[in-house]
C-alpha cells in the first residue's frame, strides 16, 4: 500500500477500497501529501536563511580607518606636474 501511494497511484488504490475506508485513506493520503510540502518548504526557507547569513559573513568588510585629505596611499604612483 505505502509503494503504491508513494509511486503516485493513490486513486487507483482508493478506487478499489470500500467506500467507508476510502473516506479514511483519502483524509490520510492528503494529509501526508501536506505534512511533506510543509516540511520540504520550512526546509527551503531554513537553507535559504543561512545561505544568506554565509553570503553576508563572507561579504562583509573590516572597517578602514579614513586617512586625512593631505596623506598620500603608498601605492599611488607619483603624478607628473
């Protein structure tokens, strides 16, 4: 039963139950059906949350000190008058 509503032949399954079991499975079969896309979507949204934490660790920069406006960087290279 679980190999047939796992590989997607629910209704062919409930077709062949009583009706009073089929009310039952159906409930069941939906309700499984909802707990997983319920689970596979806080999963997503879990990975997304801590995609983006790494993405913003590995993007941030250490403060630099500012220079003063007369200071020269080191690696300028001297400009012709």
């Amino acid at each position: 039963m679980a190999q047939a509503i796992s590989g997607g032949q629910a209704q062919r399954l409930l077709a062949g139950l009583p009706a009073g079991q089929r009310d039952a499975l159906d409930q069941v079969v939906h309700a499984a059906s909802a707990a997983g896309l319920n689970a596979a979507f806080l999963l997503a949204g879990a990975l997304g949350l801590a995609g983006s934490v790494i993405v913003l660790a590995a993007m941030r920069r250490r403060p630099s000190e500012p220079s003063s406006p007369g200071a020269r960087r080191p690696d300028a290279a001297k400009e012709p008058v």
